[in-house]
C-alpha cells in the first residue's frame, strides 16, 4: 500500500498554513549533526512481493496443525472453531485501542465484561481483570497482589516446583528489586506435601499449579485451609489450564485466594507461543490490590445500562509510582478470543473437549506404558499431559520421530531441559486434535525407536 | 443500547457446535474432582455472530475515521499484516518445536531485530517485551543490574520528569527504584536545573520520553544525556513516540543507552482493543549481556548453505520476562510493514505524521490555548477550556466530538497542562480528514460559547448517553450474576 496519502500539493499548503517553507524546517530542533541518518533498511517491497517472501518463510517452518503433535508444556494444539476468527478479524474491534471513550467503546467494554464473568464462572472466583500478557505475568502479578495485600510487611513466598519453570522464572524476574525471598523450588524433586510445609507466618503466598507442569491434577481438597492456618492468612495462588475446568471442579471451590493461569488453549493458536492471554481472577475483598484493566457495568444519564473502565485509581496513569501495576497495554483481542470461544463451545461444548483431552490423553498413556523400555510416571490422576520414561534420552527419540520414522511426528517435550533430575522423562501431551490413529502411530514410532535402540546398544 | 448479554440469550439445552464422536475407549473418571456445574452459555452459531457482530457495531475504530488519541499512535493498521500473521505456517507453529523446523520464524525474528537497530541505532534488541510497560520494566531491571554488576550498590534513583506516561513510575517503582520527579521548564523541556541536584553517586538514570508527551522535542536532551553519563547514569527511552523520529533521528546516536519501541503505536501493528502489543527493547553494546533471555543470534557454518537461526540467553541476562518468546504474531506484522517502507518510506511516514499535527494544530491555534508555542512533532497539546465559556471542561469538548462521528483526543494528560487536550493524527489520515476535525474541533469551540449545555450534555449521538463512572465504582457491578438479574 501507499502509506500516507497527500498529494505533493496538498503537502505544499500545508507547510505554507504552518508557516515554514519545507519538510526540513518542521526537524529544526533535531540536532544537524543526528538529523538523516542512512538506515540501511532492505529495499522496500511492495504487497505482492512482501506477501510471496512471507509465503516461504511461514512454509519454511513445519505446522503443527499439518503434523501429528504431542508437544505442550504449556501451549497447546486445540481445534478453534471459525466463529472466533470471524469475530477477531472485524476492524470495529481490533483497529479500536483501550476503551478510554465509553460511550463509543461499547461493543469493547461489554465484551470485556462478558469475559470477566466467564472467567469468574469457570474459575470460580469473585472478581476477574481484563488480562495480563500470559500465564507468566500473571504469575508474577499474584506475587505482587499477594505481597501487597500484606503491605509489603512479609518477604517470603514459596513455589511449588511443579509450577511451569517459565513462571517461576518471571516471578523472579519481576521481583528482583524486591528483596523478596523465593522458596520451595530448590529441591526440584520434592513432593507438594513437603513444600506446603515451608509456608510459615513470614509467608505471603503458596503459588501451585493444577494440572501441574507434569500434567497431573494436585489434590486442592484442604489446601487453602493448610496455607491460611500454617501462613497465618497467607494466599493461595493457583494456576490452572483452563480447559481443564471444563471438567475439573474449579480452584475458587477449594477456596484459593487468586486463580489464574494462560488463556491460550480458549480459542488462540499456537502462533510460536504469543500472543498468548493471561487470565486472573481472585475475591472480592482482594479487588483494589489487583492489577490491570476491571470492567464494570452502570448506567448512562438516562438509566440505560453500560459499561465502563472501572477501579482505575489502582492504575500507572491516575497511581503513578503508587500503582498495583505498570501494565497498561494487555491483551485485549485476545479476551474477545476467549469470550467467542467459551460462548461458541459453551456449557455442553467445552465439557465434551475436556473429556476428550482427559480420554484420549489416557488412552495414550496406556497404549505407551504397555511397550517394552517406556513406564508412564503417575502418581496421580492426569489431565491431558503425562510423563513417561523413556529407554534413551528425549532429544534422541524426538529426533528418531521427525527424521527417521515413515512421516513426521513432533513428539512431546524432553523434561531434561528444566528437570536435570528427569534425564530420559518426556512430557506427553494429547488434546481433542489428536485422532485414535495419530495416537496409534505414535505408539508404533515409540516401539520402533525401542527396537532400533535396542539393536544399536548391543551393537 | 439494546444488546443483551451473552448469558441472557442463553436457552438451556442449545448447542453450538458438534464435535466428533470419541474415537478412543473411555477411561475412569477421577470421581471426587469432578465439578458439579458449568455455568457457560448456551447459544448457537448464528446466536454468537449476531451478538458480537452487534457489539462491534457499537464501537468506533481506526477502520471508521481519524482516532487522534495522543500518545497511541493510531495509524492504519495495513491489511496486508492481517493476512501475513495468519498464514498457516505461522500460526501453527508450537514454541518449543524443534529450532530445525521453525527457521522461517526464526528468520523473521533476526531479521526484524535487525530493522529494528538500523532504525534505532542501538547494538542488540530483545523482542521478549509484550507491551510498552514490560518493555519499560526490562529496561529499568537492565539498568538496575548493570549498576550492580559494576559494584555500584548504592545507586537507587531515578529522574522522571512530570510530563511522563504513568508507566514510567510505576514500573520504576518495581523494580525496587526510588522515584524523583523533575518539571519541565518553560518551553516544555526537562529542567536541567532541577536535574543538578541528582547528579550523584545514587543515580540510576533518567526516563525520558522524546519526543516528550507535550508533543516537543527536548531542546536539551543532548545536554541530558552528557549530565546523566557524567554522573555515572544511563539513560532510558520510552518510545512510545518514536513515529515523530523513525528515519529523522537515531535515538542512540544522541546518547540513549536503553529504550523500548511500540511495535503497535511506531509499527502499524493493530491495538486490538486494547491489546495485545508489543515492546522490544533495544540497548547500546554495553548493556547487551543484560537483555532479557533469550534473543535471535544467527550462526554462519561453513559446512551448510544457509545460516542457522537459534535462541540464545545473553550471559548476565536479567532473565526471562514472559514465557516462551515474545508476542510472535505481532512481530510479523511489525516486519511486514517494515519490510514495505525501507529507509525512505519509514521517514516520509514520520515527517508526515509531524507535517498533519502541525498542521491541524495551526488551523486551531487561535481558538484553543496553547501552553508551549513551538513547532511540535506528531502530537501537541491545547487546553480544552476557553475564557468566555467558563462552565466547560476539556471533557466536554471530547464527548461533543463524538456527536461528530470522530474520536476524541486523549485527555486530562500530560497532568502539567489543566484540561489537556492531547491530539496525534497520524501520517496516514489524509489532509481532508484532518481539515474535517479542525472544522469540528473550531465550531465545537463556537458550541462551548452559544449554547453550552449541548457540550454537558454530550454525546448526544452515541449508542449510550454520558456513563456515570461513579456508580460503576461505587456499585463493583464487574461481573454477570444470574441470580441477580
């Protein structure tokens, strides 16, 4: 395209309104010696030909939707029906910015509202926000929340170390000039009963995830009570796949304190990981501590109802260095994308996914731990992810997959890499997406792998 | 406004889609985990595209006419990056895939980083940031550790004037950093004055944002530069205004250490809503084993014919600040557009969004109050209030614009200018939609004066009347609840 439309002369009387001879004269105040500098940008490409260097470079990369996948660790391969980029792709919504101008951002803030109760709904919490950047952040954002709830008066929050390692690696990037003390992932292999017990009256907050980063479901029942009686009123964040409460009895009904966790699996794909949405949900009592963009509803001068940026004295622009947060843009078409997708799917829809992830994830787990050199490691009930011990080092058997056997296949993720405790252990993930054949044929891949390995050891 | 609710079309019993049959024998079902209820809507297709094909209707947006909100860089948002981000082999690769089987992102990545420091200047780029604040607090955590990293404990300070984004403070102020605020001086610069007096062994730097959020280019900022460098401090650039400046000035030649850009203001990329953004962060040579974990790096190998793109972590790297690898899909977008202005196409951009505020600011310069007299760059700020209108407030005149079918200015921002009124056209609105606001801005000023209730009153034309945002906070109504309706 054409990227500013004026005409030579209309760009002519428009100096001359302004009062200055030429384009320069409107860069007097830019140093000469700075001003015009050479870039060194490629050439410029026109539509057509940008388009056909997209093309490659997009095929250039192998898609996962095109291959039979069993990688999540936290993004995941989920079927997202057209009705959600049927929504995301109207310029009424994603050309529009921040809804500072209520009355013309109805459509925005209403959407954003309908998010927020869902959210609640599925989590079962009082209160949500309008989104953090992911899973991440957000994690960082309940540490936040909970130190200040305790207005900075205790130090120490403990991490379950099941918790996915990219969070606990933005937490503690977040927090480095904090002074907090960050505990309970040290000894990667200890088991939640023990890091529980770490949680003392110095203790802001208990962070565990469910499903955890291994899949399994953490059992809640008396947690909260645990963290409150032994933290004297410590929180208990938790992180949770969201698809998993299509089926999974929610956090809020076990009493945590903050639910939240990543939003990619409710309608976004996989898109090398981000934009992902991270959603945050907590109790009432907690609102004003919360960070972000809060939605509420009320009514125009004439009684008839709307919605509004609310609670905005949390905020960097009112609060300033006093604010919850610094978070300003979030991800704010990605919440449409949730809204569209739990709408679309629905009460029946999303139940009928998550048995489907539960079913298919245990049909694999039970075809695998039926072949010779592979144990599937489950202490406790899975979800859709499960980990199994593999005869040979992970990246071994991923390479086996994709380059030796009779198609591609993206096998799951190799433990190793933030576990050295779990050489040999990969994470296995199976959603809706993965056919009973596509599942069968990994099996037979693995039991190949086991046979060729077998051969190459006692050679 | 009629639209229901999602939940209030809900019929129990419908469905909206089907799914297929479970190919794979069920398995037990954890009994004592299982929740009761799922409370979701329950709607069809058509149900789902009506509602939010109604809401959409309810908004206004860069697609409908001019959105001069100062400070955001509404631009057009070029359709080209619609369809570049959704090819399926970009959507549909997973991020811990194999770095063999997703070098054509990994190619995009480098080379985006690369547009990114020939229009900047700085060494090396981080595209982990989301949004302009996370970029701001990774360069902030930058700063602070590299003055650890050198010993220099004792540092704890940072200057930020008052014209700043609020971002700036705030993500100061977790990173652990004291806060100081500077004035501005008479022509809307940084007091260097007022500066003096930090300049000590406690500074960290300074944040400054050029130019600066009055719309003007800061007549010291190369002075700035030399007085925190002196003292030992780095400076920050929030660059949130870099579309007044790509291809007219490199932000690191005159002496910022650390800014972070905004692919969805500077880059064409759309702001959704609200989201999501995107905030790389760029930094001079001695910073760049601070960047956040982990940036694009390409291995030349002798033995193959094409280079080998990789991740890899920066050595003394504040660490990761979000999952995975940044906001890919809007990357994309950033460099397509890019790729479709080289050198000459990134400045006509800028001196054309400088050439249409100048502009409009001259057609209204006589009616509405102007603090700093000066050429601005692509935004400027009047004062929404006029001497013989009294009762009216800048406010006033934004929801007045709406009766217009236009897009108010930000307001009540920058905090030093009273009823600020902050207007950034953009290059891409064309010399009649700008004369179309100036009209309506001026006889909106002619309303504030002859019958100034149509301006209390306002919007008169919009699908609600002016919401009362005090019984939005007072009432905490932030989320649906069937019982309650």
């Amino acid at each position: 395209m054409v990227f500013v439309p004026h005409t030579e002369e209309e760009r002519q009387a428009m100096l001359k309104a302004i009062g200055v001879e030429k384009m320069d004269d409107l860069f007097y105040d830019v140093p000469a010696k700075y001003r015009y500098p050479t870039l060194g940008l490629e050439a410029p490409l026109t539509e057509m030909e940008v388009l056909e260097e997209l093309q490659e470079l997009s095929e250039a990369n192998l898609n996962a939707y095109r291959t039979p996948t069993f990688l999540g660790a936290g993004i995941y391969r989920h079927w997202v029906p057209a009705v959600v980029d049927y929504v995301l792709s109207r310029g009424e919504f994603y050309t529009a910015y921040t809804p500072y101008q209520a009355e013309i951002s109805q459509g925005t803030l209403t959407a954003i509202f309908e998010y927020q109760s869902l959210i609640c709904d599925l989590t079962g919490m009082e209160v949500a926000n309008a989104s953090h950047y992911d899973g991440a952040t957000a994690a960082a954002e309940a540490v936040i929340q909970a130190y200040n709830v305790f207005r900075g008066k205790r130090k120490k929050v403990v991490l379950a170390p099941t918790l996915h390692p990219h969070y606990r690696e933005v937490i503690r990037t977040y927090t480095q000039g904090m002074g907090l003390e960050i505990v309970g992932d040290e000894a990667l292999e200890k088991p939640l009963e023990e890091v529980v017990e770490m949680v003392d009256e110095q203790t802001f907050a208990f962070i565990v995830q469910t499903p955890n980063f291994f899949g399994e479901i953490e059992p809640l029942e008396g947690l909260a009570d645990e963290v409150h009686t032994r933290g004297k009123k410590a929180l208990l964040a938790v992180a949770v796949n969201p698809i998993s409460l299509g089926l999974l009895k929610p956090p809020g009904e076990y009493g945590a304190d903050i639910v939240f966790g990543d939003g990619q699996p409710l309608g976004l794909g996989l898109n090398f990981g981000g934009p992902t949405l991270g959603f945050y949900a907590t109790k009432m009592r907690y609102v004003h501590q919360m960070a972000g963009r809060i939605v509420g509803e009320t009514k125009d001068v004439e009684g008839k109802r709307g919605f509004v940026l609310t609670l905005t004295s949390r905020e960097q622009h009112i609060r300033r260095h006093r604010a919850t947060s610094n978070i300003c843009s979030n991800q704010g078409i990605m919440t449409l994308a949730a809204t569209v997708y739990l709408s679309a799917l629905g009460k029946d829809g999303l139940r009928k996914v998550a048995l489907a992830n539960y079913h298919k994830a245990h049909y694999a787990a039970e075809r695998i731990a039926a072949l010779p050199g592979y144990t599937v490691v489950a202490d406790k009930p899975f979800f859709n992810e499960f980990v199994v011990e593999c005869p040979a080092p992970v990246a071994e058997i991923n390479d086996f997959l994709l380059n030796e056997w009779d198609y591609e296949i993206i096998g799951g993720y190799d433990l190793s890499r933030d576990y050295p405790h779990l050489a040999r252990h990969m994470l296995v993930a199976v959603t809706e997406m993965n056919g009973r054949d596509e599942i069968d044929d990994f099996v037979e891949a693995l039991r190949a792998f086991a046979d060729y390995h077998q051969v190459e050891v006692e050679a | 406004m009629t639209e229901p609710l999602i939940f209030e079309l809900s019929i129990p019993g419908r469905k909206g889609v089907r799914l297929p049959e479970l190919d794979v024998p069920e398995s037990e079902l954890p009994a004592d985990l299982l929740r009761d209820d799922l409370p979701l809507p329950e709607v069809s297709e058509v149900d789902v595209v009506r509602h939010y094909l109604r809401l959409s209707q309810l908004n206004y947006a860069v697609d409908k006419g001019i959105y001069p909100l100062g400070s955001c860089t509404m631009k057009y948002n070029p359709k080209i990056n619609e369809v570049a981000a959704r090819l399926p082999g970009f959507v549909g690769i997973h991020p811990l895939q194999d770095e063999l089987t997703v070098q054509g992102a990994l190619y995009l990545m480098y080379h985006l980083q690369e547009q990114l420091k020939a229009i900047s200047g700085f060494d090396a780029i981080s595209l982990q940031p989301a949004a302009g604040a996370h970029g701001e607090l990774t360069g902030v955590l930058i700063m602070r550790k590299y003055h650890l990293d050198r010993g220099e404990t004792q540092r704890d300070t940072m200057l930020i004037p008052d014209s700043a984004h609020g971002t700036n403070p705030a993500s100061t102020s977790m990173s652990g950093l004291r806060v100081v605020e500077i004035p501005s001086d008479a022509r809307g610069n940084v007091d260097l004055e007022a500066m003096k007096a930090y300049m000590n062994e406690r500074l960290i730097g300074i944040m400054i944002t050029n130019p600066n959020t009055l719309g003007l280019f800061d007549e010291n900022l190369e002075a700035i530069c030399q007085m925190v460098h002196e003292a030992g401090g780095l400076v920050y650039g929030d660059g949130a205004n870099m579309n007044a400046l790509m291809g007219i000035m490199r932000p690191a030649e005159i002496g910022i250490d650390v800014m972070h850009f905004n692919l969805h203001k500077t880059f064409s990329t759309p702001h959704g809503g609200g989201g999501p953004g995107s905030g790389p962060v760029g930094v001079v040579a001695k910073l760049a084993d601070f960047l956040p974990a982990p940036i694009v790096v390409k291995e030349e190998d002798a033995e193959e014919e094409a280079p080998l793109y990789t991740f890899y972590d920066p050595p003394k790297s504040i660490g990761r600040v979000k999952s995975f690898w940044g906001h890919f899909s809007v990357m994309i977008k950033a460099y397509t557009y890019i790729r479709m202005l080289g050198d000459e196409g990134v400045r006509r951009a800028a001196e054309h969004a400088v050439l249409n505020a100048n502009y409009l600011l001259s057609r209204i310069r006589d009616v509405y109050p102007l603090p700093y007299d000066r050429i601005c760059k692509h935004e400027f700020v009047v004062e929404g209030r006029f001497e013989d209108a009294p009762g009216v407030r800048a406010l006033d005149i934004a929801k007045r614009l709406i009766d217009y079918g236009v897009h108010p200015p930000t307001n009540y921002f920058p905090l030093i200018v009273h009823e600020a009124l902050m207007i950034e056209p953009t290059e891409t609105e064309s010399k009649q939609e700008v004369d179309r606001y100036a009209d309506i801005l001026l006889k909106i000023a002619e309303e504030a004066k002859t019958d100034p209730d149509l301006l209390h009153e306002a919007p008169h034309n919009a699908p609600v009347r002016r919401l009362d945002e005090v019984y939005a906070a007072r009432q905490k109504i932030l989320r649906y609840r069937r019982d309650q309706q």
